[in-house]
C-alpha cells in the first residue's frame, strides 16, 4: 500500500469529508453502545452473580494487558508521511510477538489468577475461561495493520463496518449461544468469534498486506512517539479501570459484577459526551491556538454545552436509577442502586472535566494533563483502600467521585495562573444548567410519589419524556430571563445540523 502518492485534498473537500465521516463515527458509536447495552440487559439478567464476576475478571485482564503493552505505533504510523511500507511491516509483526506473548502469560497465568477470592467451586471455570479469553490475543496478533489509515484517510464508513460487523456478530452470538449452552461459555465463543470478524473484516477492507518483517532501527523510531502514548495509556487506564481491579483483589468476583454493571449503566450517556469531545474538539481548538480571546471564548462555549447535557443526564440517573434497576434487572442486582447512583455524579464530573484535556493538547502543554493524571492516580492510591474497607463498593464509588471533586479545582487553578481563565468565569458556563437540572429533578420525584409511587414501564419512560422536556424548557427560560447565549445556541445548532444534514446527502447521491 503507497501511502506516498495520496493526492493533496482541497480545504473544502476536506471539510465536506470530514463532516461525511462524523456522521459515519456517530452513527457507529450509538450502534455500538445501543447493541451493548441490550447484550448487557440480558446478560445481568440470566446470569448468577459468580458467572458474571468470572467473565468481568476474565474480559478485565484482557484489557489489563493489551493496555500495558501498547506501544504506542499505530498513532506513531498516522505521523509518517515518507516511505512507509517498511514500519507497517515492521509494527505488524511486533503486533503478532505480542499476540503470542501475552497468550502465552495468560494461559500459564490462568490458575494463579482463579486463586483470587473466586468460590472453590468456580475455579476449574475460571481457570478455562482466563485461558479460553487469552485466545482473542492472538486474533488481535494477525490484525491488519493497513486498518490504521482508515481514520487518516476519513474512511470512517470502513470503521463503521468493522464496528458494526464485530458488535452485531458478538450480540447476535452471545444470545444464541448464552440460550444454547446455558453457561459462560456462548459469551466467550461470541466475543472470539467477533474477534475473528474483525480480524478478517480488516484484510477485505485494506489493501495493504503485511509482511513477516522486524527492522529495529524502524521499531525506534517508531517509539519514540508512541511511548508517550503508552505512558498516557497506562496511567488512563490505572484512573478508568484500577478501581475495578481493586474491587476483585479486595471483596471479590460478586462484588465486581455488581461495580461493573452499576459503572457501565450509570456512565453510559456520559461515555458519549466524552468520546465526542475529545474527537472533535482537539482539531477545533488548535485552530484557535494562536487567537487566545477567541480559544477563551470556544472554550467557555463548550463548557456551556456539556453541562447543559451532562448535568440532566446525571440527575435523571440519580432520580430514576433505583426505578430503572427494578424494572429492568433481576432483584440480585439492588445492592448497585446507591453504586450507580454515586457513579453518575463521577460521571458528570469527568464529562465536564473531558473539556480540558483537547484544549491543552492543543494549546500544546500534554505536561500538565500528565500532571493532572498522576495527581487523579495520586488521589485514588491515597483513599480507594479505606473507602472500600469502611463501605464496600459503596465506598469504591465515593473514591472515585472523591478524585475528581479534589482535582478538578487544582485544574481550574492552572488555567487560572498559565492563561489568566478567571475560575468564576468558567463555573459560571454551568449555572443556569444546575439551576434547571434542579428545577427539573423535583418535578420529576414530586410526579414520581404522588402519581407514579410503585416502578412500572409507563411512568419510567414517562418520566423520562417529562424529566428532559421540562429540563429544556426551564433552561429556555431561564435563558430569557438572564442571557447566557443558550437560545442561539440552540438556534446555531439547528442550523448547522439542517446545513450538514444537506451536504451529506449530496454527498451520498
């Protein structure tokens, strides 16, 4: 594959591909986690709280030990603009060493990992199941590496496909199988069997095929960037994921499938906020970069708009969690209802936090998110033991959400002193959203006990409708009252959205 002979693209081209593309990586990241979510349901509902400790302990060292070893090429290999056939090779056949490697130290692994507070009667299952995951690492290994371009070249439809394809297999497979086999064991074949999609999905949509070929003078260079993402990658994963971990080593399997399926059902929304914003506002603030009023400006508009949609989304969680575990998960699963309420507000704090992180990637000081991380990493060292001791997963929760309430003000202080940010101006975006949200939290529990005091289908989905209606409304109103630019905001949206919604179709015809 020449990537040297790419014809240069004209701005506007490349605008209108882009914005092509991000309706492409939308509509992936919403059918993902849509099918995610009703695999999830089901799973937490058919399952004893054992099994679904081992499958989370199982799937949370795969993911344990692809984060530590990331070396950081792929992003290295987007950077490269010469010749570079021989550092495909070069990054496809360490790729494949590692797939065989941490095979390896999985499988030998397995049956000091089943020791770790598993029942004795779990253990053989356990055991097998830790060896039978250790497969996909071998899948990952054989990986096309061509696929790395699809996001350089904005082929986002190619990533939809492969998303697509690997998620609608693991669901459609992980039901059949679950129904067929009545054990762990059609979860597991699922997600190897969707590895395998990709896998192939990856060589039918890439030209590019890889050679057995290791050059370690090109595997430097390519570490010298990608060690940085590595370092990155760890320490994210030690704030996203060392909870959990925790979590198995300390209480045990029963307890991480109650921590895990309170985190994934309470974040949900806020995995979305996040996701978007380090997507799209990393390119739009570094145009910026040299205009600092109009950087203030875009960035204390952001903040407008994630508050306004991370504030209510939190709120709802919080009034209408304990109604949605009840309707919708099996009685096992109560004990989650303060966990994920907890978590929610984590989750609102991380999304409104999520803002920073492009904006001093573009501004180019990554110095003082590593800065910020360590401190978060810090943090969670110093309370995550204590917290769980006197509350269990309860406490686990309130560390986590304890970590940022502590280093969000520290941030807020190094934009203050670095870019002269005045820390009022910026807690002020989100005002209005916490005065709404409020307004909009006591309709929603004065409807729920006086009209709706017994959970059903109806009045969940019901208040649901009224909780975000009402919450726009009063943001609308409190936005007439005293102007914080949310109306035209609105009004700019709509019309930016009718602009592009015309460009894409012209674009698709």
């Amino acid at each position: 594959m020449d990537q040297t002979a790419q014809p240069t693209k004209s701005e506007p081209d490349l605008y209108y591909r882009s914005l092509k593309g991000g309706y492409w990586v939308i509509s992936s990241r919403i059918a993902v986690n849509f099918l995610g979510f009703i695999k999830s349901l089901f799973l937490f509902n058919y399952f004893l709280l054992n099994d679904l400790g081992i499958i989370s302990a199982a799937v949370m060292m795969m993911e344990i030990m692809s984060t530590l070893t990331q070396t950081g090429f792929e992003s290295a290999l987007i950077q490269k603009k010469e010749d570079i056939r021989d550092y495909l090779d070069t990054a496809w056949t360490a790729g494949l060493l590692k797939g065989i490697f941490l095979f390896a130290v999985l499988f030998s692994a397995a049956p000091l990992l089943a020791m770790f507070r598993i029942p004795q009667e779990k253990v053989p299952l356990a055991i097998w199941a830790f060896r039978a995951m250790s497969v996909c690492f071998l899948i990952q290994g054989f990986h096309n590496i061509g696929a790395v371009y699809f996001s350089k070249n904005l082929d986002f439809h190619k990533t939809f496909l492969l998303s697509a394809a690997s998620s609608l297999t693991d669901i459609v497979l992980s039901i059949s199988l679950v129904l067929i086999l009545r054990s762990i064991w059609g979860v597991i074949a699922a997600r190897l069997v969707s590895g395998i999609v990709t896998c192939i999905g990856t060589y039918v949509l890439s030209s590019y095929r890889p050679r057995l070929q290791f050059k370690p003078a090109k595997a430097g260079e390519l570490w010298k960037y990608g060690r940085w993402i590595f370092g990155q990658n760890v320490l994210g994963y030690l704030l996203e994921n060392g909870d959990d971990f925790f979590v198995w080593f300390y209480l045990g399997i029963q307890p991480l499938a109650l921590y895990r399926a309170a985190y994934q059902f309470s974040n949900a929304p806020f995995m979305q906020i996040n996701s978007f914003f380090h997507q799209v506002l990393f390119p739009a603030f570094s145009k910026l970069q040299d205009d600092p009023e109009r950087l203030r400006q875009a960035y204390l508009k952001v903040c407008r708009v994630a508050s306004a949609v991370a504030i209510p989304s939190c709120l709802l969680i919080f009034s209408l969690g304990p109604d949605f575990v009840r309707l919708f998960l099996p009685p096992r699963l109560l004990p989650m209802v303060p966990v994920l309420q907890i978590l929610a507000f984590k989750g609102l704090l991380k999304s409104l936090s999520s803002v920073r992180v492009p904006f001093f990637q573009a501004v180019g000081k990554p110095n003082v998110l590593l800065l910020l991380m360590w401190l978060r990493v810090s943090v969670l060292c110093l309370t995550i033991y204590f917290c769980t001791r006197a509350w269990g997963i309860v406490g686990t929760a309130v560390s986590v959400t304890l970590v940022n309430i502590l280093v969000n003000p520290v941030a807020l202080l190094l934009m203050r002193m670095q870019y002269q940010y005045k820390i009022g101006e910026v807690l002020k975006q989100s005002l209005l959203a916490w005065c709404a949200g409020a307004l909009m939290t006591l309709l929603v529990l004065g409807i729920k006990q006086t009209a709706c005091p017994d959970a059903n289908y109806i009045c969940f989905f019901g208040l649901l409708i009224v909780g975000a209606l009402s919450y726009l409304l009063i943001l609308i109103g409190l936005d007439r009252y005293k102007s914080y630019g949310y109306r035209d905001m609105l009004r700019e949206q709509y019309i930016l959205l009718c602009k592009a919604m015309q460009k894409s179709r012209k674009m698709f015809m």
